[in-house]
C-alpha cells in the first residue's frame, strides 16, 4: 500500500471548517476514482505540523494516476481558500509490521 500525506504546518492560517466540508470532499471526488482506499485527518498540538492528511492506495501507480489526473490543479488550487502556505508533501510505502 502506498500513502500520500501532506502537512500543514503550525504558525499558518489553516480554516478546518473549510477543509473538512469542502476541500476534503474535492480531493475524495477527484482521487476516490483512482482507488483512494482510505483517508484520515490527524491533528497535532505541539508538532511541527497542525494536521497531516493521509490518503491510502493499493499501489505507487495508483497513487501516480490519481495526481495525474486532469482535475488535481484543482485540487491544489484549493489549498489557498483554507491555507495561507503551501503544505509538505510526502509519499511512501505502508510496511506491514509482523
């Protein structure tokens, strides 16, 4: 499994409500057709991060073809309604522990 999370960094305005009943719903209708298996927010109160999105797919090119689809500018284009930055991006492999 591969996982997409993108951080929020503390100290920069970030609108939850905003977040949660717009720009979360977006990402879901534009990602959920690329197999998106699962999405979590998580928030931090003393981290360098205030949130961090996670969004699960079964494999890298899943996840490869759901930011290549044609509406992510989109997606990314939102971030300015309800973040005054621009978030860390990071991608990996989910490792089952035995």
């Amino acid at each position: 499994m591969t996982v997409l999370r993108v951080c929020y960094k503390h100290g920069v305005r970030f609108d939850e409500g905003y977040y949660t009943a717009k720009h979360l719903p977006l990402v879901a209708g534009v990602f959920g057709p690329h197999g998106v298996r699962k999405v979590e927010m998580v928030k931090f109160d003393a981290a360098p991060y205030q949130v961090m999105f996670s969004g699960y797919f079964d494999s890298p090119q899943a996840l490869q073809n759901a930011l290549k689809d044609p509406r992510t500018p989109e997606v990314m284009a939102d971030i300015a309604k309800f973040y005054d930055g621009m978030p860390d991006v990071l991608t990996g492999e989910v490792v089952a522990l035995p």
